[in-house]
C-alpha cells in the first residue's frame, strides 16, 4: 500500500457525517475545514447563518462538503432538532466536535449570577446536552461513532480573570471521561480536546499586553496557537482507524504551556 493510501486509511473520513457545534467560530471554523479535507461531510452548526454559510462556501473552494444546520446551543429542543435534521438529511452521525464556547472576564467579586450561569451553560451544559443527543444514535451504528469536546489549559491549571471558564473546561474533562466509561463497550469514543492560547472571538477582551507578556512568558514555544494547528489531534482522536482504541483521553496543544513548571 503507497505511504499516501495508508496515512488516508488511518485518518481518512470518507462517507462520514461530522457536526461541527460552533464551527461558525474561529477554531470551530478550522475543525470544520479540516475534517472536509479529510473527506467527511461537515455540518457547520451555529447560531449565525450568515457565518456558518460563509464557512460552508469556504469549504466547498477547497475542493470538501458542507452544509450549515443552525442551532442554540444551550436548548435541548434546539439540539435536538439538529440532530434529528442531520439524520433526516444523512441517516448518520459518525462524528460530533462540542465546540461552542464563550469566556467573561468580570472581576471575581462582581461576577453575576446571569453571567456566570452564561458561560456554563455555553461550555459545559451545552457539552453534556451535545454527548446525551447524539451518543445513542452513534451506538446504533454498526460503525459506532466518536465524539469530541473541548477542553482547555485551564481545565487543570486555574487561570486568573476567568473563573467561570476555568470551572467549565474542568467540568469538561470530568464529563469527557464519565461518558467515555459508559459507552466505551458500545462503539462510541469520546475525549477531550485541550487548546492552549488561541485568540479567538471568547479571549480577546482578556488578551491585554501585560497578560499576553505573561503567558509568553509560560509558553515554551513563545508564541499564540494558529486555528489550523488543532486540526491534527482531532482527526487522530476522531479518525476511526487511527483513534479506535482511544477513549477517555485529553490532548493539549499547548505550545508546551501546561508543561513549564518554575
């Protein structure tokens, strides 16, 4: 078998379904793109048609295919009709990326209940809603299914000015592995993806100079995360060849950040 044939039959998506649940944003965006190349068929889910049409459009010049399904991420109804229109349009769900996410970098002290209950929604409830969906329908399968959520560097390291966030994306990883363990003998896998500085439209409003010096400062590598630099470790976690023995896991791109101990 040619070197080109066989890196394809391990991380090949073929005739797959993936949904991109926040693939309207920045790093959702370039999941969304990368699994298109990598010969699935990606729905491009979100609140915003006007962005998740112009990431369809994107990846169809590349040569993929796409199409855009929208979606409030924080109602079970909403979800539930976007997976019961992706089975109606497909008959199947090979992979889901939970990537909706938002940030706020309200002072401790002065964090509101409204906001607080915002960003856990988005980041973990919306997470948790996501797996419930679509994991049953994935067993069905004969070819079972993989599911991806997203952590983050703050899920283990707790990051200052973000205490809603850090405790979401460390509910994340909790969660991750608890449905893991309840489908592992059921054909679906599900792990944890864990970014580390990427900005995007969540983290710009907390990426003053004197932060970003800081976390250069953390960052072996020296330098923020390209979107496109994600795209690698999710099609290893979500490639069925490739990752079919990998369940229950979480892998940092990180530069090196959640390495660095002084």
């Amino acid at each position: 078998m040619a070197s080109k044939d066989y890196l394809h039959a391990l991380f090949g998506f073929d005739g797959q379904v993936a949904v991109v649940i926040g693939g309207t944003g920045v790093l959702g965006g370039a999941l969304c793109e990368g699994l298109a190349q990598a010969g699935a068929h990606v729905v491009v889910a979100g609140r915003s048609a006007d962005r998740g049409l112009e990431r369809v459009a994107a990846i169809e010049k590349l040569g993929g295919q796409a199409s855009f399904q929208e979606v409030d991420v924080t109602s079970r109804e909403s979800l539930a009709g976007l997976r019961d229109a992706v089975l109606a349009s497909h008959g199947r769900v090979d992979v889901l990326v939970n990537c909706a996410g938002v940030n706020d970098a309200t002072p401790y002290e002065e964090i509101p209940d409204e906001k607080w209950e915002r960003v856990l929604n988005t980041n973990l409830t919306a997470t948790h809603l996501g797996c419930q969906l679509f994991a049953p329908v994935m067993a069905k399968q004969a070819e079972g299914g993989s599911i991806l959520n997203i952590g983050s560097v703050t899920s283990h390291l707790p990051l200052s000015k973000v205490f809603a966030y850090s405790a979401s994306k460390a509910a994340v990883l909790n969660y991750t592995k608890n449905v893991a363990r309840e489908y592992a003998t059921r054909g679906v896998r599900v792990n944890a993806l864990c970014p580390g500085f990427f900005p995007a439209e969540q983290n710009r409003k907390i990426l003053a100079p004197d932060r970003v010096e800081k976390i250069m400062a953390q960052t072996p590598m020296a330098r923020f995360g390209e979107p496109e630099e994600l795209v690698g470790a999710t099609l290893l976690l979500c490639a069925r060849k490739a990752g079919q023995f990998i369940t229950g896991a979480e892998i940092y791109v990180d530069g090196g950040f959640t390495g660095m101990r002084f």
